[in-house]
C-alpha cells in the first residue's frame, strides 16, 4: 500500500518537474471579504491567506500564472444561505477554503529589476467546512449543498502586480486582487449582488529557478 501511495506521488509531480518553472512564489497578506448579511460577521471580513504562484508561462508579451490560496473562517447556516458569522456564535462551522486560480495577462517591464502585469482569469474557491461548534453541525450537508449546488465556487478574478528586485534570485511582488463571486447575478434581487466579493492584498516571495 505504501508503495502504490509513493507511487502516485511521483506520478503526480512528474508533469511538474518537467515543466520549465522560473520561479516559486510564497504568498500571503489579507483578503477583504463583503457580506452583507445582518446576522453575520460585521462587514467586510477580514481574513489572513497563505498559498503559492506558479508560472505556466513567462514570455514577455503574456504571462500565464496558477496559484493555490488558503484561508478559513467561521460559517453559519441563517435562512437557507452558508454566511461568514462571529466567533462567539453557537452553531458555527469553521470552514476552510482554497483557492485556485489560473490568471491570464500582460506584462509591463520597466528595467531589469522592475515590472508589473495585469491579468484576468477564472478562480474557484472549494468551500470545506470542517469543524462545528455545539449545533453547527447539524448544519453541515446544508452548508455544502448551498456552496455547491449552485456553482457558488465560480469566480472572475482580476489581479495588478508590481515585482521588485530584492536580492539576487529573489523577489518581491505585490499583489492586489479582485474576485467576483459569479453566481450571486442569480440570487434573489433583494440580496445583494457584491455579496462574496473579494479584494485580496498579498505579498509575494518569488525565488528564481
């Protein structure tokens, strides 16, 4: 069993290994999360995020950039709807969410040890509440048919960066996002429509390969 397990290992970061990487970046900073909701948390949320960026493509006239972010929060289930809750609140999960995103954009060189970018792209955010407090639990396959049911995962994201030299085989990049949850232009018209929308300020450590 642990070799088929090793196995897979291998055969998963194969295509990866292979892949001619420039750089490995180290994310985190802050998300800003909008909810509008009156028994949730108080608006917006703010949430600490660590994650990675790697480039799936680094030309000078495009880029293509994947990451994974992870961030968590307490959640309640109120009136048929998962929304971010205080603390203190009883019947709370705590959910965990990660955060993968492909952005597409341009690159915008200014000399050798500055430039930015401006990319668009989807980015889909999978929801996993893992533990409840007290009630919370009873809420659970609620919290899940209500994140996935109605594709709640799909984002539009758009990101502006600016990376600066730091060291040599080092930089730093700063990054600010926006993502637009996609499926709250469903909703009912009396929720608001910014509802799950994120603005992301993140510090990146990019180490050259």
């Amino acid at each position: 069993m642990m070799k088929a397990k090793f196995l897979c290992l291998i055969l998963l970061f194969m295509p990866l290994a292979a892949w001619p990487i420039s750089f490995i970046g180290i994310d985190t900073g802050l998300l800003f999360v909008i909810t509008t909701e009156a028994a949730g948390a108080p608006n917006p949320v703010i949430l600490q995020g660590i994650g990675i960026t790697l480039p799936l493509v680094e030309e000078s006239v495009v880029f293509v950039h994947a990451g994974l972010l992870f961030y968590g929060c307490q959640y309640m289930y109120y009136q048929g709807r998962a929304v971010p809750a205080d603390n203190e609140l009883a019947n709370t999960i705590w959910t965990l969410f990660p955060q993968l995103e492909v952005l597409v954009g341009i690159p915008i060189k200014f000399s050798d040890s500055v430039s930015m970018g401006i990319g668009i792209g989807p980015a889909f955010i999978f929801p996993l509440p893992l533990f409840a407090a007290d009630s919370g639990g009873d809420y659970t396959s609620s919290m899940f048919a209500f994140f996935y049911g109605g594709l709640r995962f799909f984002y539009g994201e758009f990101e502006i960066f600016l990376r600066i030299a730091f060291v040599k085989g080092t930089d730093l990049c700063f990054k600010v996002r926006g993502l637009y949850e996609l499926a709250t232009i469903g909703d009912d018209p009396a929720i608001n429509k910014w509802n799950g929308t994120q603005i992301q300020g993140l510090i990146s450590v990019q180490v050259r390969l």
